[in-house]
C-alpha cells in the first residue's frame, strides 16, 4: 500500500528531477489507506542526517546497460516528495524521465529518459535536498561515475601473469619429480584473464625472440575450473636441450585464445600490450638445482629440535642432508635449536635450503654465545615450494659449535636441505 502511495504521489512530478516537486503531503491523496504507520511518522527527536548507503550501479562500475535503473539507498526512511538526482554525461544533463521511491522510502529509483550513449561515463550526483522524516537533509552531495557498455563487445584482457609481463631474470628452468629416482625439466608459465575463457582453447604459441630462426613452438595449455587462468608447462623441446635457453628473450603469444562468449584477446590492454607475454631468461642457479635433487628425490630425515637454548638438540649439519624438523610449542608458536659442527680447517659458507620463509638465528656457543651474521632471503625459484628461501651465514674454522634458533614460527614444521662450500 506504501508503495503504491509514493507512486501515487511522484505520478504528479512531471520529470525526475524532483525539486520543486514537494507532494509529500499525505493528505493530499484521496486514499485514505494509504497514510504512513507509526513507523514512518516523523521523529521529532532526530536531527541526525541521512546517509546514503549504497548505490545502483556502483561507483565505478562498468559495461553498465545504456537503460540502467539508477538507485540510492538511504540510512533511513526519506520525504518521498524530495531530492534532486542529475546524470550527466560530458558535462551535459541527461534528463531523467521516471522515478520512485521503494522499501518504506529507502530507496529512490529513477530511470533515465532516453538511453546513455555507448560507452559514455557517466557521472551521478545526488543532491543535499533529500530530507529524512524529520527534514534533516544530507549533509553533503554525492557524486559518483559509472561506464555504460560499449557499442563493440569487451575483449578478455590478462590481468595477472607469470612471469609478469616485460620481466627480466626470469627462471628459464624448472625441475619437478619425474618419477621415484629422477627429476626433470620444465617451465610454468601461467595467464589470469580478467573473465571466463572458452576451454576449448587451450593452445599457445612461444617463440624466440633472441635467435627468430628457432621454429615458434605451439603449446597447450590447461585452464583452471573457472576459465579464468591458464597454466603452460613448457618442457624441453629436445631431450639434449633445456626448456628455455638463459638470458634469451621470449614471447608467448595468446592471440589464439577466445573468451567464453567468443571475444579475441584485447591486444590494446596494457596488461600484455599486444596479447603477447614477453620476457627475458635469467641464468640458471646450480646450487639451487643441487638441492632441489634432495628436497624432491630424498626421504626427509625426521628431527626434533631441542626445546631450549639450555637443554640438548640435535645436530642438522650433514651436507647435502634433507631435514625435516619439527619444533616444540612456544606459547601459541613454535621454536626449536639444532646445532651445526664447523669445518677444522677452512671457513665455509653454509646454506639452508628452506621450504619456508622463517626467522633462523645462529649463535656461536664454542666461548661465548656469539651472534653470527646470516642471510635470509627467497631462493631462486626452481623448485617451489620444496625450496622457497635460502639461509646462508659462514662457518668459521676450528671445529665450533654453532646453534640454530628456528622460530618464532606458525608452523610446527619445516624442510630444509643442508649444504656445505
Ligand atoms: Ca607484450
């Protein structure tokens, strides 16, 4: 019946922009019935301002229909006889041909009287003049902007890649388990689009941008459930040759893909540039190479760290040894020490490779409780996640004892493969 009222009562407001128009008089209607219920009565008590809660279509939304409902919802019932919306569209007002209020008067809705232009931004601005029940007026104009779809249809874009495009350094090798005994080679590269692809579509093609002579190779990917990222494990192109070459550009074109609805790939968007990813080859790191062998081939050897600085722990310091270590409870974390023997004779650096990022303090405990310099820092990606950060800190000579201080971490356990050079 309330609905019906307010209806009613803006039929008499010749258009959309509504000052002037001040109907909100229920007596001015013959229909009796139709009078608001306690609920909506003034409150003289309130002199809070309205706000506006939420918009239709929201700020900065896109491909919006040219016919779009514009609606404002506010924090409480409003005048219904009151307010003023104006669209514009390159500075120009758009008349606006319909309105009315809904849901006990919280929410104004209003149409335009003619269609937004294609592709137009569009800017709303809700005026102060909205008043509450107890003619408190908002206390300042809104503004907001929304695009209307565009005559041709949006082309899917890349949003997020990996590599990201233009990057250089980047891994040209990648070794995953191959079967119980041996590693093999590859490089993943993986598409996020901004909106569902057709998987049906699923090939690519890279070629080498360093030496054009190399034949383009032609790819196929594997998309994610929801279309949205494709995932393309480059392998060698021969048994005898790597995946990619190092320090050697590449671009991996994906102009063959298609949206769900059959778009090709934007080639404007800045996210690819040309709908091509392109990147440059770092040089490969053996020593991560080494201890990905370990980290995905061998067993993990089983550790408890000690609880205390004090009390006893064990050794973790046999080169090329995978560790798997679990640390005692701390409080709501965990920490643990483990101790590593140094070289007689010569300095050696030491390294730990990590599965995990987290914190490691080493101390020399031969004659003191010495804190030794170390670096934590991400390893090069070869084989994530076995090894994702590498510990490295240097072992002087002479037999010392040093002590591993893991923790405080979130995780009661971590991997690493120990190595000595
Ligand atoms: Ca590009």
């Amino acid at each position: 019946m309330r609905l019906a009222h307010a209806t009613a009562l803006l039929a008499t407001c010749a258009a959309l922009v509504l000052t002037g128009c001040d109907n909100d008089d229920p007596s001015d209607t013959p229909d009796a019935g139709s009078l608001p219920d306690a609920g909506t009565q003034p409150d003289a008590g309130d002199t809070a301002a309205p706000t506006v809660t939420g918009t239709t279509p929201a700020a900065d939304a896109a491909h919006v229909a040219a016919d779009t409902t514009i609606t404002v919802r506010f924090s409480e019932p409003m005048k219904s006889g009151r307010g003023t919306v104006r669209v514009a569209v390159d500075g120009a007002q758009r008349t606006l041909g319909d309105s009315h209020w809904m849901e006990e008067q919280r929410v104004f809705m209003a149409h335009p009287a003619e269609a937004l232009p294609p592709g137009a931004r569009a800017e709303v601005t809700v005026e102060t003049d909205f008043e509450d029940l107890s003619g408190n007026r908002l206390a300042s104009p809104l503004t907001f902007h929304f695009t209307v779809h565009g005559t041709a249809p949006a082309k899917p874009h890349v949003t997020e890649s990996s590599p990201a495009e233009g990057a250089t350094s980047v891994m040209p090798v990648e070794l995953y388990k191959a079967d119980a005994t041996s590693l093999a080679q590859r490089k993943v590269v993986t598409l996020t689009f901004n909106e569902p692809m057709d998987i049906a579509l699923t090939q690519v093609t890279l070629r080498d941008v360093t030496t054009p002579a190399n034949a383009p190779r032609t790819l196929a990917g594997t998309w994610s459930s929801d279309g949205l990222t494709l995932t393309v494990a480059i392998p060698r192109p021969e048994s005898d040759l790597p995946p990619l070459e190092q320090e050697n550009q590449y671009t991996l074109d994906v102009t063959g893909l298609r949206s769900a609805t059959g778009q090709s790939v934007d080639t404007a968007h800045a996210g690819l540039g040309d709908g091509k990813l392109d990147f440059t080859t770092g040089r490969r790191d053996a020593n991560v190479e080494h201890a990905c062998l370990h980290a995905l081939l061998n067993a993990p050897q089983a550790v408890t760290a000690g609880s205390s600085p004090t009390s006893f722990y064990p050794a973790t310091d046999s080169a090329h040894a995978f560790y798997g270590v679990t640390l005692p409870a701390d409080g709501t974390s965990f920490r643990g020490y483990t101790e590593v023997v140094t070289d007689p004779d010569r300095d050696q650096t030491i390294a730990l490779y990590l599965n995990q990022s987290i914190p490691v303090e080493v101390r020399d405990t031969t004659d003191g409780d010495a804190l030794v310099a170390s670096t934590l820092e991400p390893a090069a990606p070869v084989c994530v996640p076995a090894i994702t950060h590498l510990l490295k800190f240097t072992g002087a000579s002479g037999d010392r004892f040093l002590r591993l201080g893991f923790g405080p971490a979130s995780h009661e356990t971590l991997t690493f493969v120990f190595e000595r050079y």
